[in-house]
C-alpha cells in the first residue's frame, strides 16, 4: 500500500536532548513538509522540500533542522535550541508544483512531549 | 501575504442540523483550495477539492463551491452525524512558486446525538 508513515508515534525527550521524528512515504512524491500543531490550533508550517537536497524554512523553523538526502525520506531534527518542543508533528507528501488540485498526504502524526 | 481565515470554534450541533463552517482566502495567485478533516490523534485526511472558480468539491455528503468573487470556499453538510465530529481545516495551495500548502486554523465540529 501506498502512503506516508512517520514514526513512533509517541516520543518522549528530556529537556536539552536532540531528538530525530522519522517520515517516509512511497508514494513517490517529489515535495515534503513538516507540520507543527498545537492543542487547539492549526497547522504551522516548519520546513519543506520540493526536491532531493533542497529544503526551505517555514513559518517556524527556529530550532528545527531537516535532511533530504533520499526523495522517500524527510526526517526533522528537534534541537535543544527549541523552546517549546511539546507538541503534535506531522508529515506530509505531495506531487510537484505540477497540476492544479494536487493534494498533500498525510502521516498519523508524531506526539512529542519533553519531561 | 496568501492567507486563509476559518470560523473560530467549536461549533456543536445536534444530529441531522445543517453545517456551515465559513472559509476566505487571500493569494497573489490562483490558488487550488481544499477541506481536509482530522479525527482525533490522527493526521489529516483529503475530504473534498476545488481547482477553479464556480468549481463545486463533494464528498460524503459535504461540499464547498469554489468563490473567486468572494474569496471563500464555504463547507456545508445538510444533515450531519455523529460521526462528523472532528477538526475541520481550509487550505490553499499556489502553483506558481514554491509548493507551499496553506492552512487555516481550524475548526472543531461535535454532534450531538
């Protein structure tokens, strides 16, 4: 089956650790993105890949780092340089900047909690 | 810069009411627009899609008439269930530069039985 899938679901991290939220889709799609998402509000947009080794910051991309080093793989790194890591993180894939209509696929989300 | 507005929740209604969750935009461009609907813990799932002005998106049940006049893609239902419950999001997203999806803030919809 064809789909997007990030992992773990659940993630714990104590305060000043680097942690990594794995996603990967084999829908073959060229764009990626990560979404933050708070209790009670939107989607914020982190970072985003249109093409293998090329990715831009978002809207919040401080303390935040990516890869694409494989057109299946966009894992996001949480620094310790994040202040406020707790949160609900997903991942999504999407064709080019192709056709009109052309939606975005979304992951089951990542639940990241510092203790 | 491109922009969408939602109506702010909760919104609750009992079963078999009518839905309306209101939607404006604001694009340089000529946006594609999109509902998508998330259930609790899970990520976020294509419910309906318009590409082009007057085009009409529909899906189980739900649909939302592309405005360009008005800016707005409006979500309705005519009677909805229980298991509508869930966070409903406004998106939009611009083929003319970077592939960026834009979303709006959300709303969440309860069904009363």
């Amino acid at each position: 089956d064809g789909g997007i899938t990030q992992s773990p679901k659940y993630l714990f991290r104590k305060e000043g650790q680097n942690v990594t939220l794995s996603c990967e889709q084999n829908l073959n799609h060229d764009a990626m993105y990560w979404y933050r998402q708070d209790p009670g509000q939107g989607l914020r947009l982190i970072y985003y890949s249109q093409i293998v080794n090329d990715f831009q910051k978002g809207d919040i991309a401080e303390g935040y780092s990516v890869s694409r080093e494989k057109k299946e793989s966009f894992p996001l790194t949480v620094t310790s340089a994040q202040k406020n890591p707790t949160a609900f993180y997903l991942c999504a894939s999407s064709a080019g900047t192709g056709a009109p209509g052309t939606e975005a696929f979304f992951g089951q989300g990542t639940r990241l909690t510092v203790v | 810069g491109d922009s969408v507005t939602q109506m702010e929740g909760p919104v609750t209604l009992s079963e078999e009411a009518f839905l309306t969750i209101n939607c404006t935009y604001t694009a340089t461009g000529y946006p594609s627009l999109f509902w998508y609907v998330q259930y609790p813990g899970e990520g976020l799932q294509l419910l309906l899609k318009a590409t082009k002005a007057d085009d009409k998106g529909s899906n189980k049940g739900f649909e939302a008439t592309y405005r360009k006049e008005t800016t707005s893609f409006h979500l309705e239902k005519g009677s909805v269930q229980v298991s509508d419950s869930a966070v409903y999001f406004c998106a939009l997203r611009l083929y003319s530069s970077a592939s960026k999806i834009i979303f709006g803030s959300g709303t969440r919809l309860s069904i009363r039985p």
